[in-house]
C-alpha cells in the first residue's frame, strides 16, 4: 500500500491529503435540511449529512488527490450513525481509487491493539467467515504504550499489506509538555522517531517502509531533524493551512527524491466554500470550491520544488 | 460521578472494575451458536453474540460491583454491529446503575478531542435536538498530545459531571521504553502523573477529583510513587490477575482511607468459566462463574486491607 500511495503521489504531482473531518458546521444547510427532511433532527440524519457531505467533495476532487484522511472522532460524536457514516466514506473512497488513511490515533496493548489492528487494517474471523469491519488502508497510532502497542498492529500491517503512521511530533501548542521533554540530551520526540524507523525497518515497502510518522507542519526545525532520523518513513504532515503550517516550512519534510511527505488539510479543502477566497462559488456548489482549493493547495505545495 | 463513584465502592466493599473486553472466543458456543442463527455468521452475529454474553455477565455480577469497563476495541473489530454492541452494553450497564468506564483511550487535539468527548461523555448538537451518542460516565484518554488533548475533555466533563482515567503508566512490559525515561531526573509517567495532579485541581469532587489515572499493577514501586504525586486523583489499577498482578502488590494504589484506587479484571472475571478453579460451573453457567470469580477478586483484594 506504501508502494501504490508513492506510486499515485507521483503520478499526480500531488503530496497532499484531503483530511475528511465533517463537523456539522461546514455541512451547507441545503445538505442538511435533505438528510433531516428523510431521518429527522436524530444521530441518523447526522450520520446522512456528513456522508452526502463528504460523497461531494470526494466526486470532486478524487481525480487530483492521492489520498483522504477520514477523522473518525468527528463521526464517533455521532454514535453508530456517525460510524456508519465512516464507514460508507471508506468503501466509497476505495471503490474511487482513493489511499485511506484512517485518522483514528487508537493505541493499547496486545490483544487490544490487535483488535484495533484486525478492525481497521485487517479482518476478524467469525465462526468460518472472514469479515472486513471498517478496511482503511493505513491507520494513525499513539506511541506511548511502546512495542507492545505498535507491534500487534504492525503484524496485521505485515499479513494485509496495509500501513501506520506513529504519532511522533503533533501539531498542537501544547505537543512539546512531553514531545519536546530532553531525556539524555534529546528530545523525545526524536526517540520516538527513532523507534519509528527501528520499527519500519521490519516491514519495508520499495522504497519507503510501511510504517510512517506523523510530524506537525507547524514545527518545521523539528521536522527537519525527523526527516534525518526516518529516512524511509512517509511523513503525514497535518497543520498545513488552517492551523497555520505554510508550504515554505514543508520543505524540510521531504527527501531529495522530492517524496517522503504528504501533507494533509481538513477545514482548508471541505470548508473551502466559506472562504472569502471560493466564496464566489457558493454553498450549493461547495464541492467545486473544494476542488478549487485542492488545485490551488496542490500548487503551493509544488511551488517549493 | 466520581462521588457516586466513591460512594458505590465504599457501599459494595469492592474497589473492583469488571473489564467487558469481550473476544468471540471467550463467548460459549451456544451463545454464539443463537446469535449466528438468528444473523448468520456476519458482524451483526458477532455483534450479537458479544452483547448477549455481556447482558448475562452484566445481569450475575451488578449487584456486586461498583462499575464496569468495556474496552471499545473488542466492539470496534465488529465494525458497526460490533459498536452497536458496544452503545447497547453502556446503555444496559447504567440502567443496571454501574458506573460505566470507556476503555477508549482516544487522545487527539482541539475540536477532535472535543468531538470524542461529545460522543462518549457528552452531547452533540443536531439541528435543534441535543443527542446521546454513547454515553459513558468516565473515559480512558492518552496523555501524549499534552494539555491541548485534554482540556476539550475536561471541558466537557466539567458540563457533564463525567471523568477521565488518564493513561500514566501502562500495565505492559515496554510500557518504561517512553513513560520510564528520565527527564531532569525523573521518568516520563511522574511528569505526566504530576500534570494529571493539576488538571485533576480544575475539577475536584467532594474527596476525589474526577480527572483520575491508569496506573498499571504491574509496576507497585511506581505506584507507590504516583500515589504520592496525584493524592486527590483515583487510579484505575489494570493488570491484575490474567497480566500477573497480585492483591499484595495493590496495597500501594491505596490512600490511607482505603480509597483512592479501583482494579479492572477483564478475562479473569468474564472468561471464569475457562479457568480450571470455575470449570465445574460449567459454559452454559457462565455468568454464575464469573459471579463466583467477582466474589473471589473481592475477597482476594479487601485481604490487603
């Protein structure tokens, strides 16, 4: 999966993730008022919205993106409708060609992790039928718990051919109140990156491994320093746009070879219609702005090669 | 909830979580054998089975126990059926009048916690309806994102009277390879037990405040020593029994009024039946083993004190 994902980066010129995080909010009322109309004001018609809602943009943009970001936090919030809702956006993205990486930062241990690992990455046995629960094609994982975590997920990874990327450095204000903490000179995020490429060594795609990082566009020094401790791990870089990351301060997550990072924005792209900027396109053809958008962030992006 | 908490523990002698971390393989063939043919052998047979064998466990130990902790992985391998499973366990355990405890261990930042927190602890808005999702009273989170992770939580347990458990220093074996290194001195999980200790200030109930932590049985020394650092937070102590942490060790967990902490066992409550001590219960009696089971973890844990 490694290999396509590089593969369709490549072929697109395009490094970028569309982050599918459908807050209610950014759902234009027409969207809306249809998903009540049928399901009522309930979880159900919620879980409606946000689907039709991401079936647009998807049929808008599919063509140009390597990849979607599904953030399953912003479904859960709508209890098994929402996750239901998740779960069409998956197939559906799939059945368009599209890389899945499920945004799901789940982490535990042992049979726990792989449960996560077999629900999300793999299937789960049940008497003599195998099943596919939700199927992304990679998932996003909190280091803290160690190997024990990580490993469960990696062998699932290993079976389907399937991928991770580590949380290592987020994007947030407060990441460095433990990231950042120094333990015997080095900060550890830099540990955990380093376990990251320990970790990846073992199941290596052709050129990157399986097994990337998550590393925030708003810290590109550290960024900088990650690239060298991970030379073979793919960096998903979130914080581009909205939260402030600009295509300037990307560079240093890439690799010579102009791979190694793909950058994701969520509100940037699915919210576009509400930017002054796509604001001429209008609520009812919210897609075509969010498409708008991908061409230009595509661009910016580019513009640092 | 922290004080009705307290209040239940204090009431039933028996500072103990049953973990429903359901795997198919610990559900009786009979039980499994009724849900594959009334939903063939799907997920929502799956999902069936899991919540069936939860309601009869539910039903044979709730009057013993405080609380309970289903572990969402076990529900979320199911796919949607399986988290259904999960909705209709919370929902059955708190019409039981347990305590529920999402063994979640969601951690992301901003609007993303915020998101998980409405759905597992809170309320989400939909047009003008303000709708239950699942509904926990407590939820596990990973402390790795730091304040910006925890405080949409906080935020929402503070509308909600509800609490977290947040991971400090895990159960397993790699648990020290981040959370023991040493940072100016002391390890990682003092560091975030310290922070627990002061987001745990912001939200105090009347002994015990309800931002509490997951402190392994495993490691009684760090116990001991976290004990000190978070003397107003409630500990969730896992890894008793099944993970090979003994009642002697949990002495440490404890404050000085013999509150302050509460034991899951998940496999070595809700698989009784398997053990060779239960076995002449019998799988069609299972709930009656893993009653006998909750009466022999009392029992075994109050010798302590």
């Amino acid at each position: 999966m490694i290999n396509e994902l590089v593969k369709k980066i490549q072929k697109l010129q395009a490094p970028v993730v569309v982050g599918l995080d459908p807050m209610l909010s950014y759902v234009p009322e027409q969207v809306q008022k249809k998903a009540f109309a049928e399901y009522g004001e309930t979880l159900e018609g919620a879980g409606e919205a946000i689907w039709q809602f991401n079936k647009e943009i998807v049929d808008k943009t599919w063509d140009l993106i390597p990849a979607v970001k599904p953030q399953i936090a912003m479904y859960e919030q709508f209890g098994v409708p929402g996750v239901e809702a998740f779960r069409k956006t998956v197939e559906y993205c799939k059945s368009k060609g599209l890389v899945v990486i499920g945004d799901v930062k789940r982490g535990d241990i042992g049979s726990t992790s792989a449960a996560y690992a077999a629900g999300h990455l793999g299937n789960v046995q049940v008497g003599n039928s195998r099943l596919t629960a939700f199927g992304e094609d990679f998932a996003t994982v909190n280091p803290y718990l160690g190997t024990d975590g990580i490993k469960p997920f990696i062998d699932v990874c290993k079976e389907e051919n399937k991928g991770l990327f580590i949380l290592v450095k987020t994007s947030n204000p407060s990441s460095g109140e433990f990231q950042d903490r120094l333990i015997d000179g080095r900060p550890l995020y830099e540990w955990v990156g380093e376990k990251v490429a320990q970790w990846g060594e073992t199941h290596m795609g052709e050129s990157y491994s399986y097994i990337g990082a998550v590393v925030g566009a708003t810290y590109p020094e550290m960024g900088k320093v990650l690239r060298r401790v991970m030379p073979k791990s793919y960096i998903l870089v979130p914080g581009y746009g909205a939260q402030g990351g600009k295509a300037a301060d990307l560079k240093p997550y890439f690799n010579e070879d102009g791979l190694g990072a793909i950058v994701n924005s969520s509100r940037g792209i699915i919210a576009a219609y509400k930017q002054e900027k796509y604001a001429h396109i209008g609520a009812a053809n919210f897609g075509d702005a969010s498409r708008a958008a991908v061409e230009d962030m595509i661009a910016d992006i580019n513009s640092i090669f």
